[in-house]
C-alpha cells in the first residue's frame, strides 16, 4: 500500500514508534520493533537502520535482511549508498541502487535481491549519527510520500536512539558526517593578524531537544506565532533598508520576503506537525526536504538562494524556540572567533572585545564597516569562505591567519605549536612598533609626515598613546549612534566630544558629523517615506541625512561646540558633493555658535571647517571650494567605491579592482594639484593609507597627511623612515604620465630596490 500523504503514511508510524519508544522493552528489542514497523507500514521488504558505533556506520537491526549481518556489516562514513548519506547527510532515492556509483555489495547482507533503495540520514545535532533505509525486489523509486514519512521517523529515531544510549557521545560528537580532522579554508584576509580560539556562531544553531508532540494543536499555535513574529521582524528590516541592511543586503530581504510569506512553506511545517512532530521538529523536517530538492535542481544559483532560506529557517526556529539571542547577547565564555555570514558594524561591537579574537565571514570586503570596526578593534578577519557555516561546528578550534587569508580548522597539536611560534614573532613585531612610539615619521630625505588615526568610541582613545599618533585625523561619531539602542541625547554627546578632546591633549581631532546610511543602520532612525533604497550607498546618507533632517545635525553641532569650549574645534562634513552642502552644514554649525554666544557660553577658540572628498563630483569643484576650507580630507573607501562604479561591501566586488590603479592614483593627483595654490591640508582618511605599498603611492603623489587605523601606525611611521619622497615623487609623476601595465607590481618592485619594506 502506498499512504495517500506524508502526514496520514507518517502519523500511522508515529502512533505505533511512541508506542514502543514508551515500551520497557530494550534498546535493541525497540529498534528491531522499529524495522518492523516501518517496513510493514511503507509496504518495503527491507527496512534496516544503521547506527554510528566507533567510527563506523553499523548494521543495527533489519527486516528483511540477514539476520546474521546484523552487528557484522560496517561501513565507514563514505563508503557505500549507507555511508554517503551520512557523509552528506541527504536522502538517497535510487530504482536502481547497484547502478549508484557509490554502491558497495555486502554478500552478507543477502541484498542482491533488491533494487530499489531509498536511505535517510539521522541526524542528531546536526550531525548523522545513523542512516534508515528501505529496499524493494521491484525497481521503483519510492514516492515522495513516502520518502518524507521516512525522513519523519529518521527524526524520531535520533531521539530515540539518543534516550536508549545507542550511540555514544563521543561519536556522535567526534565523528558523523562533518570532518573531524585538520581542515584549510582560504579566504580572503581583509583585516591582518592571527587568532585563535572557539568557533561561536553569531547565529547560534538551535538544538532541537523533542521531536514527537504531546499535543498537536499546541504546536500548531507555536508555530502561527513564530511565523506572524517572524514576518514582522523581515517587514521591519525591510523597511530599515534606507540604511543598507547592514550586510543582508535587498536582494536577500526580498528573497527572505518570498520565503516569509510562501503559502507552500507554512503548509508543509502544518502538515508535518499533524503528523505528530513538535514545531521544531517539523520545520527541521521540511528544511530537510529543501535541502534536499535544492540539490537535484543543478543551479549553482540556487545554493545562494538555499542559504537565504537556511538562514530563515533558522531565523523560524529560534523564534519557535525561544532561543533568540546571538551569540554576544549569550555572552562569549573565552577566547572565540565569531563565525558568521555577514555582520553590521553594530552587531560586532556588540561583543566583549577582551574575549573576541578574530571573525570569519562567508562575506565580507575590505572597506564594510565591520571590517573597519574589526581593524580598530586589532580583531584579524578574513572575508570571502563561502559555505564556512556548512564545514565547522561551533566549538571547534580555529587558527585565524588573517594576513594570509587562511583558517585552519580543528589544528593537529604541531600545527599549534608552528602557531604559537609565530604568535611569538608576531609579539615581538607588536613590540618593535609600540617602541617606536616616540619616533617621529620623518622620511629619509628629512620631511615630516603627519600619521593620525581613525577613531569612533572612547575605547579607542588610549591608542593615541600607544602609538604616538600625531592626532585623530577621522572621529567617526557615528559610531556612537551605532552602538546606542536610541538615539543619543545632546548631553551624552557632548560628554563623549569632551571626553576625546580631553583624552587627545594638544593634539588635534578630526570630528567628522555622523555618516549614517550606507552600511550603517540606525534601527531608531527610519525612513519618513519608508522607501525602499535600491543602492544605499549612494542613497540618502551622510549629509544628506543631516541637513534634511537638521535636528540631527544641530544637535551634534550644539554638543561639538560646547565640548570644544575653549579649544580648537575641527569639524568635517562626510559625501559633501555640491559646495552648498557644504555651506549648509557650516550654517548649522554658525547659527548653533551663534546661540551659544547670545547664551554666553564659552566658545571654541577656533573653528575650523573641513570636507571629504568622497563623492568624485567634488572633485570638479575643489578649485571654488578649497578657500572656503581649512582642510580637506580624502575618503579612499566611498570615492572608490564611486569612482569604479563598485560597491565596498559586495563580496564579489572585493577584489576586482586596485587601489593602485592609474585612475584613482591620478584622480588623487589631479586634487591635490588643484588644491596646492590655494594651501588647503590634504589628508587621505581612507583604508588605502594604512597599507604600506599604498601609503608609499600617496606619498609619491605628494600626500604627507594620513589617517589609518591604529594598527598600522607603526609599520607606516617605518616606511616613511625608509623612503626618500623626492624620489618617490619623481618616480610616480613618471608612471602617471605613462600608466605602467601593472602598477602594483611596479611599485613593488620599486620598494625592493630602494629597500623600503612593503609587506
Ligand atoms: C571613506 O569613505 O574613505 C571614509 C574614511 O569614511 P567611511 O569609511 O567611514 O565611509
Ligand atoms: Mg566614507
């Protein structure tokens, strides 16, 4: 007989498992029961369960197969049909099982007979601790009915093979499908420094604990709710996506928005429910069976589209479960490498950063904000491991070489010890530049460079000190509002202002009006016409944000002018791109300085405007804009981004185009010639000035100001001592004259002779 559906074939199984999983019979006695049941109810002349014992997928139990096989025929995970489903943890359907090219023959088995073969894994944990298989004389292939109702009872069968003590801990733990052993990932390194520690999933896995209902009407009503939570949830990220949706970007939101709302989806976790699953288990059940149709579909597309719906189905779960939180909401228990998808700027700094150590992302570029976040916090990262979530479990070690790009997971004891040699080195290279603190960046042919760092909280103040900085070229007070859960009263501001500017002495601070958009959200701060923005990055951010809604900025101009009382205040406007934007925000700042002189406030000493030239259009307009200027300041990482028309944060992107390529070195030359008659400072805030071959490039066009995180203080300060900027001026004008065919390489070659250090 073959079930009319799924949940009536599953049901008629569930009903009699419970009855022998409540049974005083033994473990052994319950799964020879099982066999019988299961073989019976899916009209299947064998049906055998495999259990995973020392390493090895053991023969169990069988109906219709030698009885003398049984705890005889073993498999590794691997090896033959049984050990290939639990290798890739999927579901076999075959008509014709000896035509598989993983097909091994057991003569014990007595299996000749059979053709057909359909094999489920159980898994437990994510991992397959076991695998149920059925076989036919005829060969047919089973109906997907009957397929789901056998994937059903691999379900109830990890819980009962769990309770009974069936499978060891340690294998379940230490074996099953993932590898347990030494494995490499190359990636791409987007911030420099090695790491080990745990792996913590910012999405933690949900463990699902029971698997058959008690009472299915009560699951049922779980489930509507955390299907009606999460929808809200995925409308109100939706429709924070003025600000970039820190990572799962539009195109991921509309797909989470179709899978939301599909019918089909919430009518397969129903119908799995009533065939006596718990919610949890159902919407595990079904994932299962999207998983497993996604794989027949041969679409590499698709893979993207099934992580979308992992990640969702997970997103259900937790909701169903009640267990919310990300892994900092759980708090980290010791030194840990956060493994995650992608992460806004907000979520990272959400972490305790003593025991954070190094992130691993399936996504990731060098400029995303939480890149940036990561650099200033000295967390190594490494972008681009596509499938990474799929390939460790939490828990596991991980060894993070973020200036190759490299992780190496679960390391073999020499490979920690060839680690902790080069932690040493690496201490000894931190130590070497944190004495050279004091040192003066003054280049070989005697001129001074200026070297300041990047900031955006108070804890990034004692680095001013660390490494001798000259100043803070680039407060990011943003950062400030990104962290906030609302958004910053005037008077928290100004202690922060007050705090930094105490903090830095005599030497300058930069501060930068807050660059919200883009890749960072402000979940407080929506949209008024809750419109959709298909490209935030050059969406309404920035500037645009604060003059229109101008509350914002004289707030922040209040709280900057009375934390500057009595000293100089420096202020620069982010994505200026027309002269009057920038004569609007000083407007703000002029009329705020006003009504604090009517108030007879102590001012600031000095006032001294800046914009960044982040949007190329700018550019045009340096020759108007430069008098109006006390300074002006290069954002590498958005005038990149526009100049090649390639968006910082798209992994795909992240790799495709140099900084060092002749349109942007001469783009940058051709401001700092149009600027130089009228004595503006030039300083480039972005990331390119923090790496050494890129710095020694903007030196060469005549740059001495650079702002770059904190981290690269010391390596930069040594290769301005190595470098002669005559000559590296001379050199440049020639190569921008005539582009050489590979900057990078030429410019390397350059250092080599001149023995400046690039690494
Ligand atoms: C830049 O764009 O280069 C810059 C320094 O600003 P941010 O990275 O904060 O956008
Ligand atoms: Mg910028």
């Amino acid at each position: 007989m073959v079930p009319q559906s799924a949940a009536v074939a599953a049901r008629a199984i569930l009903t009699s498992l419970h009855e022998i999983m409540a049974s005083r019979s033994g473990a052994q006695a319950k799964l020879n029961h099982v066999v019988e049941v299961i073989g019976e109810k899916l009209d299947s002349e064998v049906c055998s369960i495999y259990l995973l014992r020392e390493g090895m997928l053991e023969l169990f139990a069988t109906r219709g197969l030698n009885q003398s096989a049984v705890h005889v025929t073993r498999m590794a995970v691997g090896e033959g049909l049984v050990g290939t489903i639990a290798m890739n943890i999927e579901t076999l359907n075959l008509a014709e099982a000896a035509a598989h090219p993983d097909f091994a023959f057991r003569p014990e088995t007595g299996e000749e007979r059979f053709h057909s073969f359909a094999g489920v894994p159980i898994v437990r944990r994510q991992r397959a601790v076991g695998v149920v298989a059925v076989q036919h004389v005829e060969p047919r292939r089973y109906e997907e009915v009957e397929i789901e109702a056998l994937q059903t009872v691999a379900m109830v069968l990890s819980e009962l093979i769990a309770n009974a003590g069936l499978i060891d801990e340690d294998d379940q733990l230490g074996q099953g499908n993932l590898p347990t052993g030494p494995e490499r990932l190359q990636g791409m390194a987007l911030v420099k420094g090695i790491a080990t520690g745990i792996a913590v999933f910012h999405q933690p896995r949900v463990t699902i604990e029971h698997i058959v209902a008690d009472d299915t009407e009560a699951e049922r009503q779980r489930v509507y709710l955390a299907f009606d939570k999460m929808r809200e949830q995925i409308d109100r990220m939706a429709s924070q996506a003025e600000f970039g949706a820190g990572g799962e970007h539009e195109e991921v939101l509309q797909t989470y928005k179709m899978f939301a709302y599909d019918e089909g989806w919430g009518r397969r976790i129903n119908e799995a429910i009533d065939s006596g699953l718990t919610a949890e288990a159902a919407i595990e059940r079904v994932q299962q069976r999207t998983r497993m149709r996604m794989r027949q579909i041969d679409d590499p597309l698709l893979a993207d589209r099934m992580h979308d719906l992992e990640d969702l189905s997970n997103r259900l779960l937790r909701t169903v479960s009640g267990q919310l939180g990300t892994a900092a909401s759980l708090g980290l228990k010791g030194d840990a490498i956060l493994v995650a998808r992608n992460l806004g700027p907000a979520e990272l700094l959400e972490y305790d950063r003593r025991r954070l150590k190094g992130v691993i992302l399936e996504e990731g570029s060098l400029t995303a904000h939480v890149v940036i976040v990561a650099r200033a916090m000295g967390i190594p990262v490494i972008g681009r491991l596509r499938g990474l979530r799929g390939k460790l479990r939490e828990g596991d070690q991980l060894l993070v070489d973020g200036d190759r790009g490299v992780v190496d997971m679960r390391p073999t004891p020499s490979m920690l010890e060839a680690f902790e040699t080069r932690f040493a080195k690496n201490r000894e290279r931190q130590a070497h530049y944190a004495a050279m603190r004091a040192v003066e960046p003054v280049s070989r042919d005697g001129q001074r460079v200026t070297v300041m760092i990047n900031a955006g909280l108070r804890d990034d103040m004692p680095m001013l000190n660390l490494t001798g900085a000259d100043g803070i070229g680039l407060f990011r007070t943003e950062f400030q509002f990104l962290v906030s859960a609302t958004l910053p009263a005037r008077e928290r501001q100004t202690r922060l202002y007050r705090d930094v500017l105490d903090a830095a002495g005599d030497r300058p601070v930069v501060f930068r009006t807050v660059d919200i958009g883009g890749d960072k959200v402000l979940p407080y701060l929506r949209h008024d016409e809750g419109a959709l923005e298909e490209n935030p990055a050059m969406g309404w951010r920035a500037l645009r944000v604060a003059l229109e809604r101008d509350g914002l900025l004289k707030v922040q101009a209040r709280a900057l002018l009375e934390a500057a009382a009595g000293r100089t205040l420096n202020v620069m406007f982010p994505m200026v791109t027309e002269p009057w934007e920038f004569d609007a925000a000083k407007a703000v700042f002029e009329s705020q300085l006003a009504f604090l002189k009517r108030r007879k406030k102590v001012l600031p000493e000095a006032i001294r405007y800046g914009a960044m030239v982040e949007v190329p259009a700018i550019a045009e307009w340096l020759d108007v804009l430069a008098p109006r200027l006390s300074f002006l300041s290069i954002g590498t990482n958005d005038l990149t981004q526009f100049l090649f028309a390639a968006d910082r944060a798209h992994p795909k992107l992240a790799e495709r185009y140099d900084w060092l390529s002749p349109a942007i070195l001469r783009f940058l030359s051709r401001v700092v010639t149009t600027v130089a008659p009228h004595g503006t400072d030039i300083t480039v805030c972005g990331e390119m000035g923090g790496r050494r071959l890129e710095a020694l490039a903007l030196l060469g066009l005549g740059i001495t100001r650079l702002s770059i995180t904190p981290a690269a203080v010391g390596p930069i300060k040594e290769l301005v001592s190595q470098v002669d900027l005559g000559q590296i001026r001379q050199s440049m004008a020639g190569w921008l004259k005539t582009p050489p065919e590979n900057m990078r390489a030429t410019l390397t070659a350059w250092a080599a002779d001149h023995a400046i250090d690039c690494d």
